[in-house]
C-alpha cells in the first residue's frame, strides 16, 4: 500500500509520524501490506525474469555451455597460468562420457580457456572398469610427470564385484595433454579390516609434498565407524616416489562434527600453518581447520566458521610464485533456470582471492586482476525513486541515510535495471541501530514486499541471501544462502557485488564472500533499503569492463 497507494512525491522524506498524521499509511506495525492495484510508478519497476545468459567469461562454463564441476586447479609458475581440471558434467549422453576432466588455464582469473585438447582423462567403457565413470582428484608434478591422481567410481555394483569406489592412477608428460592411466597402478580401495564402508564413500584424492620431509600425503574422503559410530573422514596415506603407498590412518574425523562426507579435502600450508579445507556435502558448505603440524590436531577458525555460503562448493586452493592465493569452486545451477527450481550438481566457475589473517584464520577477496579489470569504466545509472526518511549525506553522489523505526515500514532507494552481461555494484556500508535488517535488493517488484534481500543480520551476525518475500521474513527464516559477518554499529563495510549473468558475487569488507546464483539478477530493478534500522549507504557507484 505505501509505494502504491501514495507516490513517492506526495509523502517523500515523511517520518512514520507524520505519514500517519498525514493520512498517508494507516497500516499498523507488521501488518502485511495489501497490495494495491498497479500505478505507473510500480509499472516502471522491472522484476521479470530474463532468459539466462549464456555469454559467460569471468565465471566461465565450457565453450559448450556444459557446467562445470568438482575443481582441481594447478598453478604453473613457469608460465604464470593456473590450469584447472574439472570434471564436465556429462553423464550418460550421446557421447557416453560419465564426468570426464576437462581443463579450463587463465593467467588472470577474469578470461578463461578450454584446453584445446578437450577431454584431458576419460571413463572407461566396460561395465564393470572402476573407472567406468570419473570422479575428483588431484594433479602433482614430479620430475617431468604430471601425475593425476582420481576417483573411478562405477555404479554398477550389482552386477560388478569391485566395491563402487577407489583411487586411480594416470599421467601426462605435460599440462593441457591429456593423461594416459597407469595400467601398473593397482587400484587403492579402501583399506581391510579397518571399519570403513567398503561398497562406497572412498574419493577425492590429493596429493600434498611436504618440503620438510620430503614426503608426499594423500587424502581420501571416505566413511569409516569410529568407536561404532559412523563418521565421515579424512584418511591419509603417505609415499616417498608417488607410486608405493602406505596407509596412515585417519588424518582427520570431524571433531566435534560428525560430517556424512567431507568431500574434496585438500591440505595446503600457509607461512607455518597447515589447513584442512573440505566440502559439506549435506549443508554444501566449504568449511577449514587448521594445525602447527600436518600431524594435527586441527583446530576451528577462532573466528567465522566459514568465508563464503553453499553456493562455492569442492573448493581447491593453489599459491602462485608471488605468495598470492586463489580458492577455486563451482556454483551449482537450479532445474528450469529459475529461482524455484531444485538444486542442480555443477554450474560455473568461481575465484576468489584467499588470504591469511592475523590469527591465523583465512579470509576471502576480489581477485585484484579481476577488480582491475571489471572498475575500466563507470556507466552511468538512473535511480528511479526513494521512499521512507531518506537523506543523500554527500551532495552529488548516490550517498544516503535510511531511517525506518518500525518493522516491515521499509525505507528505499530504488535504481532502473543494469543493461550490462557483467559489473559491479560498490559501496561503503555503516548503520547506527538495527532493530531488524537492511541491505540491497534485487529483482524488486515493489520497494516493500517483494523482492530479494541481500541483506545485513546485525541480530544474528551474518550476512544472508533471501528469496522469501520481505513480509514473510522472520527470525527463523532458512536462507537462501548465508555468511557468517559478525557486525558492530558506526563501522564502515565495503560491499562489492559483482555480478555476470545469474552469478552474483558479494564481497563483505574484503573478508568474505557469498557466492549465489540469482536467474532474476539481470537487468532487473535493485537497490537499497532498511527495515527497523538506520543505516547509511555510502558511494554507491556501478563499474564495468
Ligand atoms: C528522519 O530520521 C532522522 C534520524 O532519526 C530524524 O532526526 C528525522 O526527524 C526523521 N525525519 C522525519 C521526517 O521523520
Ligand atoms: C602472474 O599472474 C598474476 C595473476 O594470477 C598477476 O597478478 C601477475 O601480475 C602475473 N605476473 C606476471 C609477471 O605475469
Ligand atoms: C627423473 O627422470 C629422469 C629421466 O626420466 C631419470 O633419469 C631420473 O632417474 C628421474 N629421477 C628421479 C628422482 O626419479
Ligand atoms: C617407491 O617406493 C617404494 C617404497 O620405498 C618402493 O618399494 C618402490 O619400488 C618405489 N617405486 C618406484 C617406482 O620407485
Ligand atoms: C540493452 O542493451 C542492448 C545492447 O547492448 C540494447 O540493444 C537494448 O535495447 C538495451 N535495452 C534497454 C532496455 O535499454
Ligand atoms: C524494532 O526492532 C526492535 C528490536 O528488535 C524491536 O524491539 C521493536 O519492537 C521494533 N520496532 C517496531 C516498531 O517494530
Ligand atoms: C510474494 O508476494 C507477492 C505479492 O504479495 C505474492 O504474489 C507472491 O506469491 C509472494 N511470493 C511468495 C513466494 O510468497
Ligand atoms: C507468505 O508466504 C505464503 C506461503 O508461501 C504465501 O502464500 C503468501 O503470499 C506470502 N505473503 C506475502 C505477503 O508474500
């Protein structure tokens, strides 16, 4: 009713007092609004869902629109260029591959390549190969031999006697060539007489070389009965020439978690510290532990449990010859291409910058190849109208305050549509009470009810991504997707929202990262808002390449 009933322009910079003296808003406290019939000035806002975009670059997909899943990314320093292998998601189609690994190289994280040999490790044909279709792994380099190890996974298992799941060998003499595999290499399963779940669950192999000891670990994600109870974890066998194993038992169990899967472990060391990095595969969420020793114990964050939400899943982290990290992970799809379909296995390829804080815990960014590339020009956009107690705080630029003093009375800055595939929405963040939330806001219908939030929580300390309609929202609401942000008032936060097609990437302060995918994204209206709180949005600026 507000936005609808009374224009912007009859009631514009009315506190709530004054719109009800006023006779512009006779609705109670949290009463849901009704709407209205449509008004021209609703009529300008655009919330329809464009068709998906399949022009991708800084978060690519194959050159065939296939999605792209699981990472295994390789940095080689001598040519300054990361390569990623990724498992393709074919499976069962005209050309009988299951999950063959495909590459992608960029040496800028914002253009990507296909490796011109296309398929880099194939499945096998024959029902009952181990291999029969392919499953994440890992690629090492030793003495001129790229050595790739991976999953065979076969499905067949009522018809086949090995178990469905076990660790494999091939090699390449170069990157980008395809591997050949071992035929010397018996195939690891998982270990006898050791209470793991010996039909299935044994994946996701990598290969770490410890410098000081000149060893090389390998991880499998795998189940195992701990004391007899079932856990998901994380075994570890050690060699010396990566051919000849010897199991070492579990390096890791969960702690005080009993994870069904910790998928695509991966062990990397930072300056002293060793981390754990592993994939939930029930809240899809990347979680990391880390230790003194590669030995353990490992130990939680002391801070947020997590840098990004579910939406950056079988993340992988390389360290080029700079000292610069990048964590690397796939955005899953949704059935239909719309914001109601189910959860979709693969989608497009996402980067961040991976840093170290002061305590040791791990924190996300823009890469600053990306940041360079995507601030080339500052297009110009139209905000179409405000509503609520808004002030601009600095002349000449999109700089505002929002006062709301009651829940659900939304105050708002409403801007047209973004006609570009790609850009980035900044700006500088701060409130002073928060009663309930304030945020951005995409695909807007009305500047009240209808859209989605990609809103601050200061209540709850986390940064959340809701699809629900705003009326509807409570303090128990699940997320679309989240991030933990622990928030303080009268503190600035830089927000970076970088969006290319329906992938939408938020970066929280140069922290944190939440990865979505948002088909109602594109060039609908967005813009800011808050609701039960007073909060200032600083420079609001749109870049582009
Ligand atoms: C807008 O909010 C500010 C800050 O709370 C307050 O001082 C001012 O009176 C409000 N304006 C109106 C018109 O209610
Ligand atoms: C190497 O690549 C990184 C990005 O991955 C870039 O920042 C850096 O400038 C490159 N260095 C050289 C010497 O090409
Ligand atoms: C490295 O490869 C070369 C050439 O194949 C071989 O002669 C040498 O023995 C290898 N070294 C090690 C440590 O395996
Ligand atoms: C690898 O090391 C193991 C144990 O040290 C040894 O038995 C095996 O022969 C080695 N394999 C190769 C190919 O060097
Ligand atoms: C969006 O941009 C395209 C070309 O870049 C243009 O053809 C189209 O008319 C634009 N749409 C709107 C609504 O401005
Ligand atoms: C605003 O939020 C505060 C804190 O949650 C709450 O106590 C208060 O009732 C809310 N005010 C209104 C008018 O809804
Ligand atoms: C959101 O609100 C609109 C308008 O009130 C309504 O038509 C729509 O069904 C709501 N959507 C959901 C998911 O509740
Ligand atoms: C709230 O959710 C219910 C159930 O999904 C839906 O029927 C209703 O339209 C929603 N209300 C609003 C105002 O969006």
């Amino acid at each position: 009713m507000k936005t609808k009933l009374f224009r912007p322009g009859l009631c514009l910079g009315a506190g709530l007092a004054l719109l009800l003296a006023g006779g512009c808003d006779t609705r109670t406290p949290d009463a849901a609004p009704t709407p209205p019939a449509s008004t021209p000035a609703d009529a300008a806002l655009t919330c329809a869902q464009q068709p998906e975009g399949t022009n991708y670059a800084i978060y690519p997909q194959c050159a065939d629109g296939t999605a792209v899943g699981d990472v295994m990314p390789y940095y080689d320093a001598a040519s300054n260029t990361t390569y990623t292998y990724f498992l393709k998601d074919i499976w069962n189609d005209a050309t009988t591959k299951r999950h063959p690994w495909y590459g992608f190289k960029t040496s800028n994280f914002y253009g990507y390549s296909d490796l011109a040999a296309g398929e880099q490790l194939s499945c096998s044909a024959p029902t009952c190969a181990p291999d029969f279709a392919i499953g994440t792994g890992s690629v090492t380099l030793r003495n001129g031999t790229y050595y790739a190890y991976y999953t065979g996974f076969n499905p067949n298992t009522g018809s086949c006697t090995n178990p469905k799941e076990g660790v494999m060998l091939a090699t390449a003499t170069g990157l980008g060539q395809p591997f050949t595999k071992s035929t010397s290499f018996g195939t690891l399963y998982a270990p006898a007489g050791q209470n793991f779940d010996s039909n299935d669950n044994f994946r996701d192999p990598f290969v770490y070389f410890d410098a000081g000891t000149g060893q090389y670990s390998l991880l499998v994600a795998a189940r195992q009965s701990v004391s007899g109870v079932w856990r998901g974890i994380i075994a570890r066998y050690t060699s010396t020439n990566l051919t000849s194993w010897t199991y070492q038992g579990r390096l890791y169990d969960g702690g005080s978690t009993n994870f069904f899967m910790m998928e695509c472990p991966q062990l990397f060391k930072l300056g002293s510290t060793y981390y754990l990095l592993f994939s939930d595969m029930d809240s899809k969420n990347v979680y990391y532990r880390k230790s003194a020793s590669l030995a353990g114990p490992w130990s939680a964050p002391a801070g947020n449990a997590r840098f990004d939400g579910p939406g950056f899943y079988g993340a992988k982290v390389i360290t080029d010859k700079f000292g610069d990290s990048y964590i690397q992970a796939w955005l899953h799809r949704r059935a239909g291409a719309t914001d109601t379909g189910a959860w979709q296995w693969g989608g497009n390829l996402v980067t961040h910058k991976l840093y170290q804080l002061a305590n040791g815990d791990l924190a996300l960014t823009m890469p600053h190849t990306l940041k360079s590339y995507l601030e080339a020009t500052t297009p110009a956009f139209t905000k179409s109208s405000q509503w609520g107690n808004v002030t601009n705080t600095i002349p000449n630029t999109e700089s505002y305050q929002l006062v709301s003093t009651a829940n659900n009375d939304v105050a708002n800055v409403l801007y047209d549509p973004i006609n570009r595939t790609r850009f980035k929405i900044s700006a500088t963040v701060s409130y002073t009470s928060a009663g309930k939330d304030f945020g951005f806001l995409l695909g807007a219908c009305d500047g009240y009810n209808q859209f989605y939030s990609l809103r601050f929580v200061p209540g709850q300390n986390r940064f959340s991504l809701d699809f629900t309609n705003r009326t509807n929202l409570t303090s128990t609401t699940v997320a679309t997707a989240d991030v933990p942000f622990p928030l303080q008032p009268n503190t600035d936060y830089t927000v970076d929202i970088v969006q290319e097609n329906s992938v939408v990437v938020v970066y929280l302060n140069n922290v944190a990262a939440l990865t979505a995918r948002i088909y109602k994204a594109p060039k609908t209206s967005w813009g800011v808002f808050v609701d039960n709180s007073t909060a200032t949005f600083k420079n609001i600026v749109v870049k582009a390449p």
